[in-house]
C-alpha cells in the first residue's frame, strides 16, 4: 500500500487524466495500467481529497466499474451528485456503466425514484455485496447452480423488482433488437434471479416478463434463459404457489414450441430417433478425414445438433486448405470456399457433394457418434449418413 502523499498523487493522476475525456465518448489510459493500485483507495478516497475532488473520483470511478466507491454517511451527498453527474453519459456508445446496476444501488434515475432510493450508506454496502457476489460467476449455468449463494440478499427482492420494472426490464437503452443488446448480461441475470428466489416475488416477476406489451429487446433469447432459470427454481417452489406455476408451466411451453420448430427436431422425427418431446437431448458426428485414425484431430468433421431454437446445429470441418463453420445455415467461416450446408437434413448428401467436387472424404466407421443414453440412435444416424441417395 502506498503512504498517504503517494496515494493523494495516485488518485489526482486519475481523476486528471480522465477529466481530459469526460466530454467525449473515451476514457483516459491510466485506469488500465493502474486499476490495482486506484480501487485499493476507493473507499480511502474521501478522507485523502478534498470535497470537490472526491466527487470527480466518484463519478469516474462509476464511469469504470458501473458500481460506486463505499463512502460515509457524511460523503453520501457527494456520491449522490456524482451519480447525477453520471446520468448524460450512461447511454453513450462507449460507456462501461450498467443502467440497471446503478439504479439498483441508487433506487432512482433520470425518470423517477422507487421506494427504496438510496439515504443510508449502509444500504450502500448491502446493495454492493449483492453486486459483488453476482460478479463472482463467470456464466450463468454456474449462477444458476448456487442458489445458496443469492439466499441472504432475498429480502432485496421487492426493491430489485421495482428497479427492473422501472428500467423495463432492459438493461441497456443503447440497443433494441440488434445484435449489440447483450441479454445474457450476468449482473441483470443476477438480479432476475434473486427475485425468483423470493416467493413474495417470483410470479409477480415472471407475469411481467411474459406480458406481451412488454418492449423485451430479444424477447426470444431473453425468454429462453429465463426458462433456464425458472425450471431452476421450481423443485424449491412450494404446492401453493399455483399462479408462478402455471406461469412457469406457459413458459416451458413456449419453449417447447420454440424447439419444435428446429430443424434438429424435424430431423429426429423424420428418422424416428427415440428422442421424448420434453428431452434435453444432443448429437455429435465426429469422423476423420479417410486415410487418418482419430477423429478428434483434424483433418476431421464435426456435426452438432440439439432442440434448441438458439442453437439447433453447427457444423464444423477442417482439411487442408477447407475450414468451414457453420451455424444453422450461418457461415462464420469458408476457407476454401467450399458449398455450405445450408439445411440440416441435406447432410448425406452435402458429404457426396463436396467429396466429388473437392475430394472430401470422411470415415465415419472410425469416427463417433454421440447422442447421450439413446444409444441406438447412433446406429439409425450412422445409416443416415451412409445412405444412398
């Protein structure tokens, strides 16, 4: 830890150079190079500056971590002020800062307060710890199987599910149905998910989520992690709450629409592989390139393909100068320039395709074809593959 005039300097650095950016849509250069050294004096920033100081520090460390320092009672003001500094900028292009974070912390914005707006620095910490534990996770099915963890902040789920209501449940104004809107933000699913583990609040949440007139961004992804998340809370769930229940009964069966319409399903059904209706199942066709032993190396071809209206299938082939990947018809990659597949069930006659015109061949004998317990699966895929035309 530095001594106090080091410290003071430090944080003069930082709050200097990115004042020079605090008109635009960039951030300065010394944050990167010395985060490990600036977040240590956050919490020590008030008593080393000046008032005037301590609110820039705040406002720029925001704009950086999209959470606030912890401050003082008497520094809250000071805090809150930097926070309205914040709101012009929250929706620029190239803003760090996550609306639905700050308004969680804060409990108001440029539209309104809710009930609980932040006054004590103490709820300032509780809010912050929520945060902090979110972060912790790296993926949401790793959120999903720690419940445990999100049990002591449950008594915040009233206030969390007046903040996402009053942020629309979007939590990035900058994008609407593009592909830039990020709903697989882990601090929103961290917030969804605390306030599914309240049983005061679960249906009112998952009613507001499957409401219609709801301007959802990317309704479709959002509603399916949401799946995920609900089926994850239901075995806690107890006999008398009927309305979450029947909510969550809807949902799953939108879902199951959803992946009825893959053409991962359509191709089961036409082979009459033993796949039940509401089954997580998955296939993967590996093989190597003929004349080669194992097909986990290339040169070798990949076929993946499950129920999932978000990721139906991905094929996946590298030989010589051929690397192609692609999913459900979307080519990512075409060294090569070799025919795409385009449709899944075309797969046979993809394989006779590109070894005719490119020399492509692949040995499946030698390969695997994995489809979890329904192993005789494998066997119908395996004549599929192998089919005369």
């Amino acid at each position: 830890m530095p001594d106090e005039n080091d410290a003071i300097e430090i944080l003069r650095t930082f709050i200097a150079d990115e004042d020079k950016d605090l008109g635009t849509d960039a951030h300065g250069g010394f944050w990167p190079r010395n985060w490990h050294r600036i977040a240590p004096l956050a919490e020590k920033a008030e008593r080393l500056l000046g008032a005037d100081e301590h609110q820039q520090f705040c406002l720029h460390y925001m704009r950086r971590e999209s959470t606030p320092p912890i401050v003082s009672q008497n520094a809250l003001p000071r805090l809150l002020a930097a926070y309205r500094d914040l709101w012009p900028r929250v929706d620029w292009s190239r803003s760090l800062v996550e609306r639905h974070v700050l308004t969680f912390i804060f409990g108001f914005d440029q539209k309104g307060r809710l009930p609980s707006e932040l006054l004590q620095a103490a709820d300032l910490k509780v809010r912050k710890k929520l945060i902090a534990h979110i972060s912790s996770f790296a993926h949401l099915p790793g959120m999903r199987a720690k419940p445990r963890g999100f049990l002591p902040f449950v008594s915040q789920a009233q206030h969390i599910h007046q903040v996402l209501r009053h942020i629309g449940y979007r939590h990035d104004n900058r994008n609407g149905e593009n592909s830039d809107y990020r709903y697989a933000n882990l601090r929103f699913w961290g917030l969804v998910y605390t306030v599914l583990l309240a049983k005061e609040t679960r249906a009112k949440l998952l009613a507001d989520m499957l409401d219609e007139r709801l301007d959802l961004p990317k309704r479709n992804d959002t509603q399916a992690i949401l799946n995920h998340f609900v089926q994850a809370v239901l075995p806690t769930c107890d006999q008398d709450e009927v309305e979450f229940r029947a909510l969550a009964d809807r949902l799953a069966a939108l879902e199951r629409t959803r992946a009825g319409l893959t053409e991962s399903v359509a191709l089961a059904q036409t082979l009459g592989l033993p796949f039940e209706d509401d089954e997580a199942w998955a296939v993967e066709i590996k093989a190597p390139a003929v004349g080669h032993a194992v097909w986990y190396n290339p040169p070798n071809i990949k076929l993946e393909f499950r129920p999932d209206p978000d990721h139906d299938w991905h094929l996946q082939l590298t030989a010589g100068e051929h690397r192609l990947s692609e999913y459900s018809g979307k080519v990512t990659q075409n060294d090569g320039r070799l025919e795409p597949l385009g449709k899944l069930a075309a797969f046979p006659a993809w394989l006779r395709q590109i070894r005719q015109a490119h020399g492509l061949a692949f040995d499946f004998a030698k390969g695997r074809i994995s489809c979890g317990k329904k192993r005789s699966a494998a066997k119908t895929l395996m004549q599929w593959i192998e089919g005369e035309p």
